[in-house]
C-alpha cells in the first residue's frame, strides 16, 4: 500500500521503523464512522461548487459506505490489528484517514483521488475527533441520568431512614438517607452541567480550514458544518488546526466524573465493612477471595476508585502534551487520541457498573439503627436550641461540650442525663431541653434550605423525581464504540 501523503518529492519509501513508530492506525481507527460522514459531507459540498459531477458525488458515497461496513466487520472480528482479510490496515498507511483514501481511490481511482480537494489531515483529524468526542459526550451524559435515577430512587427505598454523616470520617450529625443520595445527584448533575458546555465548544467543524492557512478552492464551510449538525464553524483556520482545548475540557470534566465515583465507591467500600456494617453490596458485583472463603470483596468499587488514577494521569498527559507546542499543527497532537479514548472508556466502564451497584445493594437498617445513638449526633442540635433561648454560640458550644464530657465519662446520651445536670451548667434550662435530644427529634428540628429537615428532603426528592422524569431514557450502556 503506498500512501497518499508521499508525494514526489521523495525518491525512497519510508523506513519500515518510522512507520511503526508514527503510526495511529492502531487507535485511531475508532474515528473510521466519523470520519466516513465527514468524508461524504465534505464531497456533498465539493458537488455543490462543482468539483464533482453528480454521478460521481452518488459513487463516492456508495463507496465510502461500503468501505465503511467493511471496517466495521473488520473491527468487531478484532484482529491484532483490526483488520484482517476484510479490510486490512497496515502501518504502511499511517492512519484511518489514509486507509479510508487509499481504499476509496482503489475502488475509484480518480473520483477518490479528488476527495482530499480542499481539505488537509489536519483540519479532518480535527473534525473527526470532534464528531467522536460529541458522542462521547452524549453517551456518558445517558450514563450520569441513568446513575441520578438510580440514587433518587433509593430515595424512596430508604424513606425514612437516618443515618450518621461524618466530618473527618468522625460521627457529626444525623441526616436523612435520601439526604445523603441526593448529595450524588447535585454532583452528578454538575458534572452533566460541564458536559453540556463543553460540548457547545466541541461543536464546532474545522473542516475547511485545510493544513492552517485555509485554501483557495472554492469551499462552503457552513455547508458542510451544516450536514455534519455542528453549531458552526470555527473561525480561524489557524486556530482550527492547533486548537486541543476541547480535549483537554472534556478530560478534565470526566476526571472530576471519575472523583465523584472514587468518593462513592470509598463510601461504600467502608460501609461494607464489619465495622461499620451499613450495606448489603449486590453478590454479583462482588468477588471473592482464593484462599479465604467467607470473603465478598467490592472490587468493582475498588477499581472504579483504583481507575480514577489513570482518568488523572491521561488528563496530565494532555495539559503537558500541549504545553509550549508552537502553532500550528504538530505531530505531537496525534498523541491526544490514546489518552482520551482511555479516559472516555475507563469512566464509561465504571459508571455503567456503579448505576446498579447503587440500585442493587441494601442498607443494613437494623444495624445502622442500634448505633445511632453513639457520638453524640444531636449535640449540634443542642446547642443551637440555647442559641434560640438567647445564649451567644461560643457559651452555647462549651456548655456543650462541658456535656458531652459529662456523658461520655458517664457512658450515657446526652439525652440520659438528668436535668439537673443541664442546670448545674446553666440554670435556666428547663425540662424542655429534652424535646431536642435523640436522634428522631434532632432531625425534626432542622428548618433551613438545603437542610436534612423531613419537609425540605421531601421537596428535594420531588424536585429530582420531575427532573429526573423529564429526562430521555436511553438503553445505551457504553459511551462511544
Ligand atoms: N495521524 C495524524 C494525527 O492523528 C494525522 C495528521 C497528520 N498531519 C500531518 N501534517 N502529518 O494527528
């Protein structure tokens, strides 16, 4: 196979260890139907402004579709290299792009040679990864909603139940479960709010703006941006073809996807402990050991905290790829493409098991309920019932602890000691002081926006509910192919 790109002005062909080592065929193929449609839009255009006659237009994208099955036969039969008889893809060719010409002038002969008029590798590597990461994008946002429904409905699971939320991992306050899901669904809906901005940027056709400069052919570059349903073109051609910034964006944004994973998947994996015993992990999402047989390991969630490293690693990769790259375009960028393939399909991987290890698992309510009591989880709620009587909060907060002092020599709630230990510290407390104590009547007491109290989670959990019921129900369980 010869390439397209070497022109007569070299006198041998490449040493066969320069091939192997420029190559991205062994990646990028992934972008083989993105860069079909771009192929067939750009020729569509090219027919409009009479480059093509329209026999050949009807030619080349019968062809480009059937090259296009073909490779998808080829890559789902998964040689070493994706390939094999049906499409073979060597490094001679040093890329999808140029397996998808040399392919099409093969059949063609000169209606494939003309594709490539008014269009570089540069602005179409650009436009293809542009249409590929889009996808992506809308695939992992069909997982976050999958993910947001499966947190609220827990909500209804667990209605009612209260568990003991930390600071410092140290007991602090009681809040209510539904509480503690809906905390997920805020995060998760950022990261859907990033994605949804990203994409405003991702979308946007570079094709057209050639190797930097532009080209003289007559093109229609909103054309094409038109047929291809991005938003518009962008600007400058310059630009077009350095411009890595919405790579970089999206790997940042799956990157605080995959740490608000690792944060829940740590969660779980210490509630799952016998020492703190709060959940039940779905038995076939669990693993087991080989010589200890009454082990059931949360590996998945091991991993999908174990695999944020790697999310965090590509995403340094690109920022240092990119970093002092003079404009335009630079062999360099072809490296963008590994990092964020690993980066789409180690987050898609994880978020396609945490959606039903969330709805799968139990809470273990009996035991959660018989330690509720321990660490004092109302005395906040205590204090600020002597804030209301009229007591500045420092007094309020050491009298407090005065009392949590007294209890825990005592080995007892603060709701178990008598009243008259309340008034030796401050006489004017009355018999009313107990109306706050216990962890039921500590919840019952919260009254603020965005608070733990019954009413307002109750809100919450109806404003997710209509939220979440007005978002589409995909089946898609992988973000890209
Ligand atoms: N394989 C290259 C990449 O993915 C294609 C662009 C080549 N452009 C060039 N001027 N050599 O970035």
């Amino acid at each position: 196979m010869t390439s397209p790109s070497r022109s007569g002005v070299f006198s041998k062909a490449t040493d066969r260890r320069v091939d192997a080592f420029t190559e991205s065929i062994s990646f990028d193929h992934r972008l083989y139907s993105h860069d079909i449609r771009a192929s067939i839009a750009h020729a569509r255009m090219l027919t409009e402004q009479g480059f093509y006659s329209a026999d050949e237009f009807e030619q080349v994208e019968a062809a480009l579709q059937e090259i296009g099955a073909r490779i998808e036969r080829a890559i789902s039969s998964h040689d070493p290299l994706p390939g094999g008889d049906e499409f073979p893809m060597g490094i001679e060719l040093e890329d999808i792009h140029m397996h998808i010409e040399r392919a099409l002038i093969d059949r063609l002969g000169d209606a494939g040679a003309k594709l490539h008029t008014g269009r570089s590798r540069n602005d179409q590597v650009a436009t293809d990864f542009r249409l590929w990461v889009r996808d992506a994008i809308d695939g992992i946002d069909a997982q976050l909603v999958t993910l947001q429904r499966a947190f609220a409905e827990r909500c209804d699971t667990d209605a009612g139940v209260v568990l003991p939320a930390y600071t410092h991992l140290q007991r602090a306050q009681p809040v209510l479960a539904a509480h503690y899901y809906l905390a997920y669904c805020e995060k998760l809906q950022r990261d859907r709010e990033r994605l949804a901005d990203c994409r405003r940027r991702v979308n946007r056709c570079t094709l057209g703006c050639a190797a930097l400069a532009g080209t003289t052919i007559a093109i229609d570059r909103d054309m094409v941006a038109r047929e291809l349903e991005f938003d518009g073109v962008v600007r400058n051609s310059i630009d077009a073809s350095s411009d890595r910034d919405f790579v970089l964006e999206t790997a940042f944004v799956l990157t605080l996807i995959a740490e608000h994973l690792s944060t829940w998947a740590e969660e779980w994996i210490l509630w799952a402990t016998t020492e703190f015993n709060f959940i039940r992990l779905p038995g076939e999402f669990c693993t087991g050991s080989s010589i200890m047989p009454q082990k059931i390991n949360p590996d998945v969630l091991e991993l999908t905290r174990g695999k944020t490293a790697r999310v965090i690693g590509n995403l340094q990769t690109l920022l240092t790829l990119v970093k002092g790259l003079p404009l335009a375009y630079n062999r360099d960028l072809q490296e963008d493409k590994p990092a964020l393939f690993d980066t789409v399909d180690t987050v898609s991987a994880c978020l396609q098991l945490a959606a039903p290890i969330v709805s799968g698992s139990e809470l273990n309510r009996t035991s959660i309920a018989a330690r509720l009591d321990r660490g004092h989880l109302d005395a906040t709620t205590l204090m600020e019932y002597l804030i209301k009587r009229g007591k500045p909060q420092r007094h309020a907060h050491h009298l407090v602890g005065s009392l949590v002092g007294l209890a825990m020599d005592r080995g007892v709630r603060l709701a178990d000691l008598e009243l008259s230990d309340y008034q030796e510290l401050d006489e004017t407390i009355t018999e009313e002081v107990f109306e706050c104590l216990g962890v039921e009547k500590a919840i019952a007491a919260f009254t603020s926006y965005g608070s733990t109290a019954p009413r307002e989670v109750e809100r919450q959990v109806t404003h997710w509910r209509e939220r979440l019921a007005n978002e589409p129900t995909s089946n898609a369980d992988e973000a890209t192919p």
